[in-house]
C-alpha cells in the first residue's frame, strides 16, 4: 500500500515550515536515511531524510510552498510491485498550504472507513446529506471555476465518483447554497497563532495610499520573533537593574592573554569574558539559574548561556551549555563557530533552544546602553553596551579616566526578585572588573 511522506516536525516547537527544495524527484529509488528535502523552519534550514526504502510515486506539495501544516501529506512513496495507478485520490489531493485546491476524498468505497480530518486549508465539499463528495481534482478546479455546486452534480465515474466530463456538462445553479451566507473565513489574525496587536493590514495600507512603499514579505523567523516577544513584553513582569562596570583591569588582561594564544591562532573577545562571568555569576547565585515553566519553576544546575547573534532578517540565540566549566579559549571558539553558523541558517534546534539567561550585546555598533526582552522561558537577559572612557572618581577621591560599560539586566519577576538579580549583577559586575577571579 503507497505510504504517504508527512511534513516533518523538525523541532519541538515547529507547527509549519516552508518546503524549500526536493532533493528527489518522482521516479527516484530512495533508501532509508536518504535526503528527501530541505525544510526552512523559523530558525534553520535543514535536510529531511527518508525513513522507509521505495520509489517517489508522486509529489504532492511544490518547491517553494510556505506554510506547510507539520504531519500534512507532501509525497507518496511506492512499494515493490507498487505503480501510480496505486496512489489513488487520498494522495493526489493532498492539501497544500497556499493552494485554492480542495482536499480530495481518499480511494475508497461508500463502505470504508470515513478518512481522518485533513489538515488543509480548504475542506472538502460534502452533500446536503453531510457526506463527502468524491471528484477528481480537475473537476473540483473546473467546478470552482465555473461556479458550480458539487452537491448538485451527479458522478458518472466509479462508485459515483464525478469526473470531468461531468462538470463540464453540469449547470450553474439557480440560486446559491444556504451555505454561501455563512462567512467563509476566520477573522484576521486568528488560526495559527496571533499576529502582534495594532492596526489591521486594510488600516495601515490606508495610512499610507498615494506614498511611495516597498511591501516586505513576512518569513518564518520574523513572524516568530514578533509572535515571541509580542508574548514576553505582555506577559512578563520585567524590571531593570542598571550597573556601570569598569573594564580597564578586564582591557589589560585580555591584552595579555591574546599575545600568548596569539600562536594558537586564539583571540578573545571582551564578549568570551561577559559570557564566563555571566555563567560563573549563575554557579555563585543558584537561585537566579531558573527559567519559567508556566505553574512552576525550574532551577538548573549547569550554566547554559544564550548568546544573540544578529543575522540577516532576524537574529538566533544559541546556547553555550555548561559555559562555567569551560574555559575562556574554548567559550570563544565555540562562539565563533555557532555564530557563523548561525548567519548561515545551519543550526540545529538543539542548538538554540534552552538555556537559562541570555546576553545581548550591542556594543559593537555603538550603543552606550538598552533595555533587552527576556526570551522565554529565560529567567533573565544582560545587555550590553559599548566601553567608552569617562572621567570617574577612584577610590582614592581624584579623578581619572576609565574604560566604562553600561549593562542592564532585564529580570522576570516571576523567577528573580530584585535582591536576587541585584545579587546576580553584582556577581557579573565583580567577575568582569576582577577577571584572573575567573580563572581560579
């Protein structure tokens, strides 16, 4: 019997996914473990492998198709002694995510099973008796071209099966079906999650009729970004705690360092630092190591630290697990390596999920200090911004200037209370302006 290929669920949190490229064509012997597909998520694009051996029967859902329901039917995959007359209407209907198509009705008699649900976007048409209608796919497009009532047709094909012919020689109705009154769609903003609050996409246009605007397309990654953090700011109680840090000590230090790993080919990065405090801060105050799990907390024992990094049309945060335990060579080149891959869409979801706090750091271009949102389920979020020499006051009352970095902690009160983060940023603070501590 055909077994039909689903859309995989390549992550945990993945519903949907963008059919980028078939690696295979209908005809192909495939084996176990063969590359089927490349399937863009939100965050990556990654190879889909086959499970079972056989021939592709036919494809059912086109290079290019956005928005594929995860377990939706995208192939058919022939048995030995298996041929396309096989696949039947179950296959050759299969939903696709954009497609004006009707779900086809499976292969079968009036006495079989009823089909499960399909998952398209359009159901298929039933009779005034609610039962399915059974029509090839040509003539549901011909009926819905012409604008005919499928119910009101009689098949002539196999078990009442309407074909062609039979629409072509059918009559529009006099008047429309009592369902026609019925609204024909949800209303904006509903079904697979809730797009940001504001002004619906008819307002905005409005707004700005007569101006000249390019429309940009909304992918995966940004849709999820602005359903995330639409999330975090309305359903996380965020407080701030702000701390200036002197770097000249951490400046000196990493000077030093980077001459004698010069020959190793290692160079750290005052960010390798930041993400050592930030874990070994989470070893000093464990209470602060927790993440938000809905009806409970979740205190971890490893320090496993996220890291934005900025790539085209959105940004990744993956995680450095057990970042305390490792030392500051080997934090930098594992940094390097999950950032490059990361701006290449190459990282696995492993590789960016979890974690129990985040940094965000906009030094680089300039930014003196912000206010970062907490990712979900993080407990907290440090961002980070440039170092700029200021005059300051030692401790000896005279002035002089130093190397100063503005951070601020983003704090869920729900995990941390304010004692608690102060106790976390102090702990950094320490880190940062005392780095051989860190080596200890």
């Amino acid at each position: 019997m055909p077994t039909e290929i689903l859309m995989p669920a390549l992550s945990p949190t993945m519903e949907e996914g963008t059919l980028a490229k078939w690696l295979v064509k209908e005809g192909d012997t495939v084996s176990s473990g063969d590359l089927l597909a490349e399937i863009e998520t939100d965050k990556a694009t990654m190879e889909f492998e086959a499970v079972d051996e056989g021939v592709i029967g036919k494809i059912l859902v086109e290079a290019g198709s956005e928005g594929v329901k995860v377990n939706t039917p995208i192939a058919v995959l022939l048995e030995e002694g298996e041929s396309a007359d096989d696949i039947g209407e179950a296959s050759s209907g299969a939903p696709a995510p954009s497609s004006d198509k009707a779900d086809a009705a499976p292969k079968a008699t009036e006495e079989a099973a009823p089909a499960p649900k399909s998952t398209g976007p359009i159901p298929a048409p039933k009779d005034d008796k609610g039962g399915r209608i059974f029509a090839s796919p040509l003539a549901r497009r011909i009926a819905k071209d012409k604008g005919l009532d499928l119910g009101q047709i009689k098949g002539s094909g196999p078990k009442g099966r309407i074909v062609k012919a039979d629409v072509l020689d059918a009559k529009p109705s006099a008047a429309p079906a009592k369902d026609d009154a019925k609204p024909a769609a949800a209303p904006a903003g509903g079904g697979g999650g809730a797009m940001p609050a504001g002004p619906s996409t008819d307002a905005v246009l409005k707004m700005y009729d007569g101006r000249e605007f390019e429309e940009v397309k909304l992918d995966g990654m940004r849709k999820t970004i602005a359903a995330r953090l639409t999330e975090a700011k309305q359903t996380i109680p965020h407080f701030y705690l702000r701390r200036d840090i002197k770097l000249d000590a951490l400046m000196k230090f990493r000077s030093q360092l980077n001459k004698q790993l010069e020959a190793r080919g290692v160079k750290l990065s005052v960010n390798d630092f930041i993400i050592k405090a930030s874990a070994l801060a989470l070893q000093a105050v464990p209470d602060a190591n927790a993440v938000w799990a809905g009806d409970r907390v979740l205190k971890l024992k490893p320090s496993d630290v996220a890291v934005a990094v900025a790539i085209e049309g959105g940004l990744f945060t993956p995680v450095l697990k057990d970042a305390d335990m490792k030392s500051l060579s080997a934090l930098s080149a594992e940094m390097k390596d999950l950032a490059a891959r990361a701006r290449d869409r190459k990282l696995a979801p492993h590789e960016y999920q979890g974690g129990s706090f985040a940094i965000s750091n906009l030094g680089m271009f300039g930014i003196d200090n912000f206010d970062a949102v907490i990712n979900p389920p993080h407990g907290g979020i440090l961002a980070v911004g440039s170092g700029v020499k200021k005059p300051i006051v030692n401790a000896e009352g005279e002035i002089e200037v130093a190397t100063i970095m503005s951070v601020t902690l983003s704090v869920d009160h729900r995990v941390i209370d304010g004692a608690l983060g102060a106790q976390l940023l102090e702990q950094i603070v320490q880190n940062l302006e005392n780095p051989m501590m860190m080596l200890a």
